[in-house]
C-alpha cells in the first residue's frame, strides 16, 4: 500500500531551522521514500510501512536532538505525486 504525506514542523525555539533542515535530510536520505519540499511544508510518498516506520524513528530522533517541537501530519491513501498544478 502507497501513502502521501503533508508534514510540517515547528520547533520551539528561536534557533529553528538547524531542526527543521536535520529532519528532512534524515527522511530524504532514506531509501525508497520520495520527498519533495515546498515553503509551506513537506510531502513524503512511498510504502506506507516504510514511511510510517521513518517517520517514528525521525521524529522521536528529532525531539532528542533539537528538543520540543510541533508536527502537523496529514496522511493520504495512494502515491499522489500526480494530482495537483504543481505535480513533477
């Protein structure tokens, strides 16, 4: 099973974007997962189990390391890359 997923982050602290470029290089450097950037947020797509089993290692790693911070996710049924104005 394919998934799509709009995630963005929000970390409480005035440093934010060491936390915020961390986390997406960790889940873009995996293997088998597609991610493409906007200024808004991030989408990830791949197999669901891969990308809900990144996504519980990156955000737990991301907490330990840059310390609190506020994820927004919304989880989609299918590799969506192609639907939308801005599909590659």
């Amino acid at each position: 099973m394919e998934t799509s997923v709009d995630i963005s982050l929000y970390p409480l602290s005035e440093d934010y974007l060491p936390a915020i470029r961390d986390f997406i290089q960790r889940v873009n450097d995996t293997p088998g997962i597609h991610v493409r950037r906007n200024d808004l947020s991030t989408q990830l797509f791949g197999d669901y189990d891969l990308v809900m089993d990144t996504l519980k290692l990156e955000i737990r790693r991301s907490w330990e390391q840059h310390g609190k911070g506020i994820f927004v996710i919304k989880f989609l049924l299918d590799d969506l890359r192609g639907i939308g104005a801005d599909s590659e």
